[in-house]
C-alpha cells in the first residue's frame, strides 16, 4: 500500500514529521529555555510517540526494501545513506532521553542541567535527518 485515498503516504509522513520538529523546537524554547518542565516533557514524548510511528510502520520498511539499490550505488545515493545512519542515531539518542525523563522524574532542574549536551546532539541530528528527508522527497516527488 503506497497509497492513501489516492494521495502517496509520503506526503502524509511528510507533513507528520513537519508537525515533530514543530513541537521539538516548540519544547525547546518555550519549554527547556523557560524552565516549563511539563511542556517540555509532554512536547518530548509526543514527539517519540509520533515519530516512532512514521519510522517503525513507514520508513523503516521503504529502507529495507530499497537497500540492495540504494547501496548499489552509494555514491548517487548519498543523502539516503546519510539520511538513513544520522536518523538512527537521532532517534537513539530521543529514546534515551525520553527513558531517562522517566525514569528520574524527581528531579527536573537538575535532569535538564545535565542532559543539555545530549538534547543538543539529538536536536541537531535530527535536524540533518529531517532536510536530508525533506531533500529525498523533493527529490521522488517534486524534483523529477
Ligand atoms: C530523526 C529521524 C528522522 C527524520 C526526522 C526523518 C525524516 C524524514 C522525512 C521528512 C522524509 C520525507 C517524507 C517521505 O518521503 O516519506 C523521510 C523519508 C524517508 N526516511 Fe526518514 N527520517 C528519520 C529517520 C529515518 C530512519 C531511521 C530511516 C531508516 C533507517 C529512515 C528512512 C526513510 C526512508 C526510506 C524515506 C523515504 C520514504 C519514501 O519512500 O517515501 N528515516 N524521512
């Protein structure tokens, strides 16, 4: 099924992933920077739920499916390689901060002071994936 009442689910996934990194930098700004910790942590797992769902159910198996082809010639494909690795390692890292939001839910101030460097790092991974993403899209479906 790669299509959706007659519209290609990428465009759907598409505009999800816009919707994520709204809400990322939305928890970003007005929830880290202003101290709102329960902003911030509901923006943090909405955004996991959501994007687990898009990865896990749509991009995941496209990957898979393409991967023969795409490492035929890594060079023409690049950005999907890229795309592919820098999002495994965004989505790692988000996985790791939602669990440890969790787990020590006690201490917020102190939490946010000391995953800060890691909470860049995703955020700034994630970034990459996302144009890289968006590039990949342009590319199959505007671009051609
Ligand atoms: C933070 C992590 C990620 C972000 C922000 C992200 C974002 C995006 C966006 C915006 C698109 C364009 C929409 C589309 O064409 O469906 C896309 C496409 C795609 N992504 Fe990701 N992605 C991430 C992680 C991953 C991972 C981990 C994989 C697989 C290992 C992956 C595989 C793909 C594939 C195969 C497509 C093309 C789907 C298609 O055929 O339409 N992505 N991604």
């Amino acid at each position: 099924m790669q299509q959706l009442f007659g519209i290609p689910i990428s465009y759907f996934v598409l505009i999800l992933e816009v919707i994520v990194l709204i809400v990322l930098v939305v928890g970003w700004i007005y929830g880290a920077r202003r101290k709102d910790f329960n902003l911030h942590h509901k923006a943090v797992y909405f955004v996991a739920l959501i994007h687990m769902l898009t990865v896990g159910i749509w991009m995941v198996p496209r990957a898979l499916n393409r991967l023969t082809r795409m490492l035929a010639n890594p060079i023409m494909n690049w950005y999907q390689i890229v795309h592919d690795i820098v999002g495994i390692l965004a989505i790692g890292l988000g996985v790791l901060l939602v669990v440890i939001f969790l787990v020590r839910s006690g201490m917020p101030i102190k939490l946010l002071k000391q995953t800060r460097p890691l909470m860049f790092l995703t955020i700034g991974t994630w970034i990459i994936a996302f144009v890289l993403g968006v590039y990949w899209f342009l590319l199959a479906w505007v671009l051609i």
